[in-house]
C-alpha cells in the first residue's frame, strides 16, 4: 500500500514539473545591424519566420542607399504616395522632432551626406557645404497627408535614427499576436523585450561600455553612442550624431544615452536627440516629459540618470 502511494505521489510530481521554455532564436543583418530576435513558447518558430520576414521587408523599404526603396523614390520626386508604415514612421518622426524642438530631425540627411555617414565615403566637409545643406534640413516643411508625403526642393530624408525603434515596435506586436508571452528583440542597439523572463525574472539589459544593468519588463531600451560610427581625420574623431543647429557631430562630452521608454520608435529618436541635446538640456526636456527615462554615459566613464532607481550593476 506504502509502495503504491509513493508510486502515485512520484507520478503526480513528475506531471506537474513543467519542463523550462524552449528558446528559440533568428538572426538577421538589415538595416545595417545584426539583429536578433529570441522567443520562448508554443509557435516561437513561427512567429520569428514572420518576424524576420517583416524584418527584411522594413529594410527594403527604407534604405537610402537602395534606390528602389521607398525613401530613395521620396527624396528623388518629392512627392510620392508611400505605404501606410512609411508614412506612419515619417509622422512620428516628424511628431518627435517638434517635442525635441529639432534636434531630432529626419532632414538633416543632405548634411550627413557631405560627412559621408551614408555611404562610408568619410571626408570633413567644408564650412561653406555644411552651411549649404543646412539650408536644406528643417523638418518643418515636411508635409504628410494620407499616405502621401512631400519634401521641399533639395530636402531629403533619412530614417537612420528611427527605422530600427520602428521595426522592434512592429516585431514585438507580431510576437504578441502570435501569443509569443516572453521575447527579446534585439536590433543593434536598440533592445525590447516581451514581458519577463521565462522563469518570472525581469531582463537584464547591460547598457554597452558600462557596468550598467537594467532590469525591465515590456519597454524598449535604446542607446546611441558616439562609437558605432565614426570616423578619424587630422587626429579628430568624428562621429554619426550630427547637431542639426551646426551640421557638426554633437559635442555633448557624451559617449552614449539609453532611452527607456514603451515605445521603441520613440525611444529610438529620443535617443538620438538626447545626445544632441546634451545632459543638461536633455534633462529638463526629462522634467517635462516624465514618460520617458535615460542614461547618460559620459567621456569620463562617470553615468548619470533622472531616475536612479533604474540604475544596478552586474
Ligand atoms: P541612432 O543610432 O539612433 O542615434 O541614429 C543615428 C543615425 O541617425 C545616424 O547614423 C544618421 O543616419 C541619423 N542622424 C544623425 N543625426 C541625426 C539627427 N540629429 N536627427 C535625426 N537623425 C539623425
Ligand atoms: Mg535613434
């Protein structure tokens, strides 16, 4: 009798020890970026065929050095029809440029030309072209109507500092809708996770160059650093980020600043534009914009936040 109680009782523990979340992973160069996008449960394959699917197809649509892309069709024409996502991202970006009173500005592509951020050809441009171009950036004058976008004469876009929030937004809803409970989506750097970890654990997203930990559940988390890419002239370094008020890289003694925020694609132009902005700048915009949440890594190794409660190290 002894014997068949323990019997029954081994059984029942066995039954019940659900065996841990099987990972599932895609890997994925687009946008420039190696991606990866690593989700655990039932129709995890699945879901990451299609994510990487949409992926791709974000890529095809935005790159300025395709010039069968949407955006290289944009900024030849000048008033084209795009499709529903292009325009969606335009307006945002627009919307993000008016809340960071221009610092973040989708415009200031002619003027990253000159420093050939775009195709890798890097030169200091000369005062007078950088003066130039600048008269062509101001995302003011960018109107979209529908799908239906329009750039002034010389104007021309680039999605560089945006496109990767937008497409980790748009993977983090198909993973949802696939019923994908725990996901991490990670572009470059730009990171958003789905829920918790499987085990019921927040993720822990190290914040690149640092011993900087965050622990965080549903949001996205978007560094622009002044090292991913630059180039070195005369014994001066120059990086990607430029200052659409100089047309010169933005010299904020920064050497990156993380976004926390729910939306990637806001956090990803915010993040660009905290770094123009600088830490004194940036954190009264913080003030006024409790929504979001950054960190700022500085030259001298020395990081700051406006919240501190984000702040853990390994
Ligand atoms: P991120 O890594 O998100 O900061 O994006 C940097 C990329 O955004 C650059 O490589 C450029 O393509 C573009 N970019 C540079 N400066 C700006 C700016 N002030 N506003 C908008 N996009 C920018
Ligand atoms: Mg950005």
């Amino acid at each position: 009798m002894k014997k068949t109680l323990f019997i029954v009782i081994l059984c029942i523990l066995l039954c019940s020890c659900t065996p841990p979340e099987k990972a599932e992973s895609v890997t994925v160069f687009a946008m420039d970026t190696v991606m990866t996008v690593t989700a655990y449960g039932k129709g995890a394959g699945q879901a990451l065929i299609n994510a990487e699917k949409e992926l791709y197809r974000l890529d095809k649509l935005w790159s300025v050095t395709n010039p069968e892309s949407e955006i290289s069709k944009l900024n030849s024409r000048k008033s084209t029809t795009v499709s529903p996502d292009t325009a969606e991202v335009i307006s945002i970006a627009l919307k993000m440029s008016e809340l960071t009173d221009g610092a973040f500005d989708i415009s200031i592509y002619p003027c990253l030309k000159k420093w050939g951020f775009t195709d890798k050809n890097y030169r200091v441009p000369s005062e007078s072209e950088i003066r130039e171009s600048l008269k062509l950036c101001d995302y003011s004058q960018i109107a979209v109507s529908g799908n239906n976008v329009y750039l002034p004469e010389g104007c021309e876009i680039d999605l560089g500092g945006i496109a990767k929030g937008f497409a980790a937004d748009r993977i983090y809803s198909i993973l949802k809708q696939s019923g994908i409970e725990n996901a991490i989506i990670s572009l470059g750097g730009n990171v958003s996770v789905l829920d918790k970890k499987p085990d019921g654990s927040p993720w822990n997203i190290q914040i690149k160059n640092s011993e900087i930990i965050l622990k965080i559940e549903n949001k996205s988390v978007v560094t622009s650093g002044n090292y991913q890419r630059y180039f070195t002239e005369g014994g001066k370094t120059y990086h990607h980020i430029i200052d659409p008020k100089t047309g010169y890289p933005a010299d904020t003694k920064l050497t990156s600043v993380t976004v926390i925020a729910e939306s990637s694609t806001e956090a990803d132009a915010l993040s660009t534009a905290l770094y123009v902005m600088g830490e004194k700048e940036a954190l009264s915009f913080l003030k006024k914009n409790p929504q979001y949440d950054a960190v700022f890594l500085h030259e001298d190794n020395s990081v700051t936040t406006n919240n501190t409660a984000l702040l853990g190290t390994k």
